[in-house]
C-alpha cells in the first residue's frame, strides 16, 4: 500500500516518523512481515489493538515496536484496504445498493398511471411529484459528500439507505390515511431525494480513496451497473407486481429488499469485522494532516472543474428525464405494449455496455494511452451518440425501432461511468466526494427543470419529438463544453489520498 503515491514495496519503518527508527538509522527495507497489528471496524472506525508489531528488516533483524498500539488513526475511514475477497464482497455489496437505490427510485415512475388513475392526477401535476424527488436530491448532495470525505463513505451509505427502506415501506400506508394525495406524495418524494442525494457523492469519495486510477473506470463501471441493474429489477418485477396486486406491492417491494441489504451488510461486512492493518501506513497515518477546510478558491479557479461540473449537470439531468418519463412514453404511444418489455429491455442492454466500457477505457489506459483522451471518448459516446438515438426515439412509430432506439441510448448512457464520474476522481481524490456532490447538485438543480418542463412540454404540445430534443440539446452543451476544457490532472494538494 502507497501512501501520497508513495512505492508499494518499500514502507518505512515500524514505528517510525518521516522515515527514520526512533533509533536515528535509516529507514529499512521491510521484506517480509511475521505479524500484522488488527484493528476493529465498527461504525466509529478504526482504532489499534494494544499489541506488538514486529517486522523483519532487509538483514534479517526482527524489529519489535509498541509505538503506535492503541492509538486511534486521524482518518480511519481511509487506513485500510482489504484483501482480494473482502473486495470482491464489497463491491458487489455496493453494486446491489445501487440497486436497490434505483428500484426505490423508479417505483413512482414505474406507478405513474396507476396512481394518476387512483388520485385523478394529470400530467402537469404528476411532473410536479416527479420533480420534487430532484428538489431534495439536490441538498444533500454536497454535505453528504463532505462528511463522507471525512467519516467514510461507508457509513453514510448504510444509514441513508436505512432511511429510504422505511420511507418506501411506509408510503403506500401513509398515503391510504390522508385525504391530501398530491401534497403528501410530493413530500415523501422530495424527502426520498433528501435521502437518496449522499449516495453517489458518497460513493464517489469511498472509491477514489480506495481505488487506483488505472482501475477507477472498471470498478465505477461495475458498480453503477447497479441503476441498471435497479431499473431492470422494478421494472420486471415491479411491472408484474403493479398488473398482479396494485402499486402498493411495488413500494413493499422495494422497501423491504433495502432494508434487507442494510440488515446483511451490517452483519456480515461490518459486525465484529477483523482486517489487517500495515505498520507503514499507520506510521504515515498519523502524520496525514487534518482536512480543516475545503480549498475552493483552488478548485474552483480550473477551467477542468467547471467542465466536469457542467458535464455533470447535463448528463444526470438528462438521464433523470428519460428515468422518469421513458415509462409513460411507451405506455401512451404504444398502449398495447407490455409494460415488462420497455421497462426491461434497456435497462438489460444498459448492463454489459457499462461494464465494457470500464473494461476498455481502464485497457486503453493501460496500453499509454493519455487518461483524459480516454475520458473524452468515453464521453462523446455517453453524451453525444447516446442523444442521436434518443432523437430518434423520438421519431419512430414502430414499438421494435422504439425499443431498439431506447436500449441504445440507456445503453451508451452508461458510457459516461468510464468519462466525468471518474474524471472527478482524477481532478480530486482527496475531496472527491464533496466535487461530486457539487456536480450532481447542478445536475439534480438542472433534472427538477428538465423533468418538469418534459412534463409541460408533452402536455402543451401532445408531442413527445420535444421531449428528446431537450435531452439532445442539454447533452449537446455538457458534452462541448468537456471536450473543450476537460483535464485529468490533480487539481488538489491534500495528502490524505491513499493509493491503493
């Protein structure tokens, strides 16, 4: 493990600061360990058993050092990465989250006509249900991202979707007991993106402190197939469940699988968890400085920032309207469409481009290929092909094309993991979590209008062609405005990025 970049192989010494023994000789060569010290984590991080650490030096000399037993690190959220399976385990832990994140999301989508139908709605106050979710998606964005940086990404995680479990759970009843439909549906919506908003900002600060850069693009990719993944769960299920036993099932669905996650992640990757802690991190560890605020002038003075914030705001929002309406466009112009088809079948294509993506942008990396041209690529295929498709969405009447036409714009979508969701990453890693959460509130900001004016739009026109023109010209300007200005140079100067 490389602290501030430092060589995997050479650690300093045991017990040791700025390289040298206490002893005053260099600092040796660390060949082998005989004992690592453990430590505990739990939901108030990291902190040293009070045991010995013993470490062998280049001449065989075994080095024994109490030094830094029972001292709690400065940054426990960043001190360790786990081995190869514990891996494995949390990323796919994370990518059902994600998962579950979007089946929660898209029940209402999902329920659009069911609960016009139930609650009289029409379309202008729908697109105000479908919005509100952005309006408090928007707020938590940037602190969820701070405290993360700070705490570690991990517990914000399992307490925000705790939340969410039961406020899904609990709507269908909650709705039954009042007389005030609209009211209350917009409020549990806009308390749902309160909620959901320090999810991706949150994962976004987990990974980049976890995750090398070389393998950013797979691992994002990996787990943001999870909004595929989540999509495509509600939108098979939750379809058969809407015809079978009404809207309600769906939200009970969702809800209780939520809860269920948080349940097991809980008890299987953080209860009583053992992991194994290397003596040159933790001598490195406690010198790492405190993050006592965030450099925004220094950000913020980069044209990179901007671009990757602004590619941000139009990709997210873009991708909110085409969450949220996809479903009530097929419903509507082809109204002998089965419902598990369209709310299947792009999301089920979306799945292995995601995952090709951040395979081949993390390959061509790998092959010298300069980091930001990659990103670029990956993002006029995420943003700029992804739009033609979705224009001509717009312009078929047949239900085959439709299908076609849409799998390929969700599906391209996805692109953008392996693009400016990691370029945030490249430009930050120490505060990546608080930049991202910046960027996705302009894009949640940006999503309340475009989702609200798609709304008016079809209902003043009757015409969905407008619907997708705006997603086309929205892209059209993140996309421009990226290729122009996008960079994949650190922008920060915080040493408490590990990499791993």
């Amino acid at each position: 493990m490389a602290a501030g970049g430092g060589g995997r192989n050479a650690p300093p010494g045991s017990g040791t600061r700025d390289g040298m023994r206490r002893d005053g000789g260099a600092e040796p060569y660390w060949s082998s360990w005989s004992q690592w010290n453990h430590c505990s984590w739990n939901w108030l991080g990291l902190v040293i058993k009070n045991e010995p650490t013993f470490g062998f030096a280049a001449n065989g000399d075994m080095i024994e050092d109490n030094f830094l037993s029972g001292i709690p690190l400065p940054f426990p959220h960043l001190a360790l990465h786990p081995c190869r399976p514990e891996c494995r385990a949390w990323t796919a832990m994370l990518l059902l989250g994600t998962c579950l994140l979007y089946c929660a999301r898209v029940t209402v989508p999902i329920c659009a006509l069911a609960l016009s139908s139930d609650f009289h709605w029409d379309k202008k106050q729908f697109g105000v249900v479908l919005s509100s979710f952005f309006w408090g998606y928007c707020l938590t964005q940037i602190l969820g991202g701070h405290i993360s940086d700070q705490i570690g990404g991990e517990k914000v995680l399992l307490l925000s979707a705790s939340a969410w479990g039961f406020l899904t759970v609990l709507t269908p009843l909650l709705t039954h007991i009042t007389s005030a439909h609209l009211a209350f549906m917009t409020s549990s919506r806009f308390l749902m993106g309160l909620l959901q908003g320090v999810y991706f900002p949150s994962l976004a600060s987990l990974l980049s402190q976890r995750v090398r850069e070389g393998e950013r693009a797979f691992t994002y990719s990996t787990v943001g197939t999870g909004s595929q993944f989540g999509t495509l769960l509600i939108g098979g299920a939750g379809s058969l469940l809407l015809d079978w036993y009404g809207w309600e099932s769906v939200f009970y669905f969702s809800g209780l699988l939520t809860l269920l996650w948080v349940y097991c992640t809980c008890k299987y990757l953080l209860s009583e968890k053992e992991l194994t802690i290397p003596m040159d991190y933790l001598a490195r560890g406690l010198l790492l400085p405190k993050q006592s605020k965030v450099p925004w002038k220094q950000l913020f003075r980069k044209a990179s920032i901007w671009a990757v914030i602004i590619a941000q705001l139009s990709t997210a929002s873009t991708f909110f309207t085409l969450l949220s309406w996809l479903p009530t466009f097929f419903k509507e112009t082809f109204p002998d469409s089965k419902g598990w088809v369209f709310n299947v079948v792009p999301w089920l294509v979306a799945i292995p481009t995601s995952l090709f993506s951040g395979f081949l942008s993390d390959h061509l990396i790998s092959q010298g290929y300069r980091t930001i041209t990659i990103r670029k690529f990956m993002q006029v295929i995420g943003s700029g092909v992804s739009s033609i498709f979705a224009l001509c969405l717009g312009q078929t009447s047949s239900f085959c094309k439709a299908i076609v036409f849409a799998s390929a714009s969700v599906g391209l979508q996805t692109f953008n993991h392996s693009g400016i969701s990691v370029n945030v990453q490249d430009l930050a890693p120490s505060c990546a979590g608080l930049l991202f959460g910046v960027a996705n509130t302009g894009g949640a900001l940006l999503g309340v209008i475009c989702v609200y004016l798609a709304g008016y739009l079809i209902e003043t026109t009757g015409s969905w062609i407008s619907v997708f023109n705006l997603v086309a010209a929205v892209n059209s300007i993140g996309l421009c405005t990226f290729l122009l200005f996008g960079e994949a140079q650190r922008v920060d100067t915080d040493s408490v990025y590990v990499d791993l």
